[in-house]
C-alpha cells in the first residue's frame, strides 16, 4: 500500500536561528523547495509514517538536490537526530549540479505518525545563496513515503507588483544601481534580466539573492517585479543545466536535469543494446545526435555562467578592444559582430595569462562573454533551429569557457578545473560537435575533449561514445585532408586505449585500420609523425589486448603502419 506525506511545509527566507524558528515558519506548496536566503534560512516537512514502517530496520532518506557545493553548509535533520551533512557522498557538486543519493538513518530516528524533516542552510558560502530540494522521500520496510507535491508551474507566477512604477524602479536596480560597491545586476546577466525569465528563476530567489547584494526587501521585490514583466517565457529551469544533451531537449532550456544518466553503463545499453560491434563502420557515429543522446554528464548549470567577478580592466586593455566590440555586438547584433566579441574575449584572456598568469580571472572573462553571446543567441535567431542557435562559423562560447579551465588544470591553478572542462565541452559538443570545419573555425578538438573526458574520470562507454564521434568530426569536410598526418584521428587513438576495456579497444583499432587501408589505397599517403602517433598509440595500449586480438589486427593492417605495431609481441 502506498503511503504518502500529510505535509507541511514552511520557507523561513532568512534570520532564523539554525535550529528554526516555528513562528517565522510559512507554508509552500511546490517542488522544488528553496533553500534561500541567509545562513538561517530553513524548511520543514512533516511525513505521516505508518507504525510498521517507522519500526521497519534500515531507514533512510532518499534526496535529490541541487546546488550543495561545499561542506558544513547544507543539513538534514529528522525529528530531533543528529544533522547530517548534505555535503555527504554522493550529494556535494564542487561546480553546483544536481545530485541523488540515499542517507542512512539511526535506528530509532524514526516515529509512528509524524517526522519532521528539516533542510537548513546554516553557513553562508561564497556567491550561494543556499540550495534546492528537488525531490525528499523517507525510505523504510521497503516502501517509500513522499512529498506529495506538484511540480511548481512559472507560467502561473504572477509579479509581487503589477504597478508601473514598482517595475520601473527594478529595471533601474537591475540595470543602473549597485548597493555592496559590486557590479550592476546587467553587468553579470543579459543586459535585460532576460536569463533570470528563461530559467525561471522565482521570485523568491530574485528577492533572496537581491538581499544579499544589500537591496532592501522593498527593492528586491521591485527587481522581482521587473524580471516577472519581461515578455520571455520561462522555458528553462534554474534547476536544470543549459544545453543539457538528451531525447526531450528544448533550445537552451537542454533536455533537464532528469536526461543526465546515473552510470556509465546506462549509456552503453542505450547506444548499443546488442552489445558493441565487432567491425564498426566508420561513419557509425554518423547517425548520433549529439543534442539527443543522454550523457552521464551534467552540463554547467546556470549559476555556473554567471562570473564570479568583473575586473573593469578588461574593458580597458588593448585600447578598450573589448568594449567597442559589445558595444557593436549591441548595436549591430550581427554574426560577424558575435565573433567580434569573442574574439577580443579570448584575445583579451590570453592577455591576462601572459601578463598577470591569473587563470581564474581568464575564466571569469570568458564566462562574462558567454553571458553576453547567449543573450545575442536569444535575440537574433533564438536556439530552437536546426543549429541550436550555433551557426556554422559562429562563436563557440562553451567552448571557449572550458579552454580556459582546461588550461587551469594543467596549471593546477583551479578547483576541480578538469571536470569543469569537460562538462562545459559536453555542452559544445551537444549544439555543435565541429561538423568538420578547419582546425581556425571548429569549436572542439577532439583529442583535447577526450584528455578532458580521461582526466575528469569518465567511464569507457562515454570515452568510446566521444571517440566515435570525434574521429568522425575530423576526418570530413576541411580536415580530410589531414588524415594521413598526425592531425588526422590517429590522434584520437591514445585515450581509448588507455581507459577501455580489450574487446571494444580492439573494436575501435579495427576500425581505424580498416579507415587507414581504404585511404592508402584511394591514393594516400601517411606521414612520418603519423607513424609515430600511431606507434605510441599501439605501444601504450597493446598490453590489454590479447594475444590473438593483437595477431588480427596486424594481419588487417595495410603494409605500410607494420611496423607503427610492432611492441607487445
């Protein structure tokens, strides 16, 4: 039978006390539950548990969250056990995201009738305004009791205030007036609010977030009011990750936070059901959307654009570059304008690496330019195309982004800065896997995508998924020409042999192989640090293959790379 929450369910938006503050307590009515606020900020549900149940060994509370990103910030409490950290296993994302995970509870923590579930943030940390329940359910005698909450609904919200002058002063707030000494809301968002509509930010997030940035409740109420009467709707979620690849994608809005597989292995059953092949054809990727394929990879979410900082020398340096090209991508908003931008972003940051060696700030600089050409993207043409709002030739700036945390990584220089890469990667290669261009127009690198993948710890399935892709990418249009040299998809070799199983590994040299004959037999020719490429490849891979795995693949090799498979006897 089963049994479902008698709740109630209370938002203390801030100034409480960490333990809760029953009479500052308010009811919601919705998932998700915000977490908002100042340290303080609480919410409380109460489940009816059957006597049975209560009693039932091995209780737990099974969660979803969103945006827990450091530990001794975010707690769970039920009934009067001990609080437990959310930034437990399984929970804490470093770079924000959604996550799912189930938490023990000590024996007797739970009661017949009535539990009280508390979710607290209680320390506040830096540029987080708390976090998000999206789902709570209590776990026990193999029965599951939950929230009985709809799912909020944005196209029903309404302004804190429909007057004119209420909305004319938030567009102000948001566009003219600081209150911490810090940057104008514009300054960091679309120029117009724009982003906190499409990702249907509430307004109780509006308020709690002005208030951090010391707008008083009055006025942060008026900037809600602003955002509410922009004319975008709300067809993302601030929940959900921008270009989130999977079967029910929506422009930016991605395919939601539901579409990011659990494993590894739910990809490999997915793409191929009968098992791998044994002789892949070359062209096997060709039929991969990659918009539509569900990764177990969370794009960044929202708050993970937004830059943490402006330094406003960026608008000085290389005699105000980067200003006169906003300025022309705002008066003009064309293509070569948009790739204007980008390019004195990127120029810009490469600037800041030489001189100052400050790898965050590039990063923050080039999370500012995304902001800014997602907002041009929205505006002029929109992401509901056949392109996803990335035209051949256009700015690739997830792209760009993650090129400076790839960057940091090899630096050390900072925090989970490779994972970053690659899920910032991940959203590039959902709109805009490269579609061959030459290596001065094509948003990805393929080889760079799979050292991201290898050292973000990526499973053999994604690892094999992006390697038949990419291969792909760069050995059509402009970049066939390479192929026999070492910028051709020999380079894409190294990675799979270190990180996938033997069988496929054999597969995927197959394939290769079979590529490599059918070219040198067109009339091709391989150049020496292609034999070197595809030597090294051979030799750091050869030990996990087997004896008569590697005999097949010497025989099936053309004459001409004999000697490239030598190592491993």
């Amino acid at each position: 039978m089963r049994w479902l929450a008698q709740l109630a369910l209370a938002v203390v938006l801030m100034g409480c006390a960490p333990d809760g503050d029953e009479d500052a307590i308010s009811t919601a009515t919705s998932l998700p539950i915000e977490v908002l606020g100042a340290p303080g900020a609480a919410v409380a549900v109460t489940i009816d548990v059957p006597g049975d149940v209560a009693s039932a060994p091995g209780a737990a509370l099974a969660l979803t969250v969103h945006n827990v990103v450091e530990a001794d910030a975010a707690y769970v409490v039920v009934n009067d056990a001990a609080p437990i950290d959310l930034a437990a296993p399984g929970l804490r994302r470093p770079s924000g995201g959604h996550a799912t995970a189930t938490l023990p509870l000590a024996e007797g923590t739970l009661r017949a009738g009535a539990n009280r579930v508390v979710f607290r943030y209680d320390r506040q940390v830096r540029d987080v305004s708390g976090f998000r329940v999206i789902d709570v359910a209590v776990v026990a005698g193999g029965r599951r009791g939950t929230a009985d909450l709809p799912a909020d609904d944005p196209a029903a919200w309404t302004a804190p205030s429909a007057d004119a002058d209420a909305i004319e002063r938030g567009r102000r707030f948001f566009t003219e007036e600081s209150r911490d000494g810090g940057p104008v809301c514009a300054r960091c968002h679309a120029d117009d609010g724009a982003d906190l509509a499409y990702f249907a930010f509430s307004n109780h997030s509006v308020i709690a977030r002005a208030q951090h940035h010391l707008f008083t409740p009055a006025e942060a109420a008026d900037l809600a009011s602003y955002v509410r009467s922009l004319a975008v709707p709300p067809v993302g979620r601030v929940i959900d990750a921008p270009f989130q690849p999977g079967p029910l994608h929506a422009g930016a809005a991605g395919a939601g936070h539901k579409a990011v597989l659990d494993s590894d292995e739910a990809l490999g059953a997915a793409l191929f059901p009968g098992g791998f092949p044994e002789d892949p054809a070359w062209d096997l990727a060709a039929s991969f959307d990659s918009s539509a394929i569900a990764l177990p990879v969370e794009t960044p979410s929202w708050m993970r654009w937004l830059p943490r900082r402006i330094d406003e020398t960026w608008f000085t340096r290389d005699d105000g570059r980067l200003a006169e090209a906003q300025a022309a991508l705002e008066r003009d908003g064309t293509l070569e304008a948009a790739r204007a931008f980008e390019s004195a972003a990127v120029q810009i940051g490469k600037e800041i690496l030489i001189t100052t060696g400050d790898h965050a700030g590039r990063v923050e600089l080039l999370r500012y330019a995304a902001i800014k050409l997602w907002d041009w993207q929205r505006r002029h043409g929109g992401f509901d195309g056949a392109d996803h709002g990335f035209p051949d030739g256009g700015p690739a700036f997830p792209y760009e982004v993650g090129f400076a945390f790839f960057e940091a990584a090899f630096a050390e220089a900072v925090p989970d800065a490779m994972a970053q890469t690659f899920s910032w990667w991940v959203a590039q290669a959902a709109v805009n896997p490269g579609r061959g261009h030459t290596s001065g127009d094509r948003p990805l690198n393929w080889k760079d995508v799979l050292t991201a993948a290898d050292g973000a710890g990526a499973g053999p399935w994604t690892i094999t998924y992006l390697h038949l892709v990419g291969s792909l990418e760069e050995s059509q249009g402009a970049l066939a020409d390479d192929f026999g040299t070492d910028r051709g998809p020999v380079r894409l070799l190294a990675v799979p042999l270190r990180r996938v199983p033997g069988p496929i590994r054999a597969s995927l040299l197959r394939r290769f192989l079979a590529r490599e004959a059918a070219f040198l037999a067109g009339g091709g020719t391989l150049t020496s640090d292609h034999h070197v490429v595809l030597g090294n490849a051979w030799r750091d891979g050869c030990e996990g293959l087997a004896l008569d795995e590697r005999a097949e693949l010497r025989a099936l090799a053309p004459p001409e790379v004999a000697a490239d498979l030598a190592a491993c006897p």
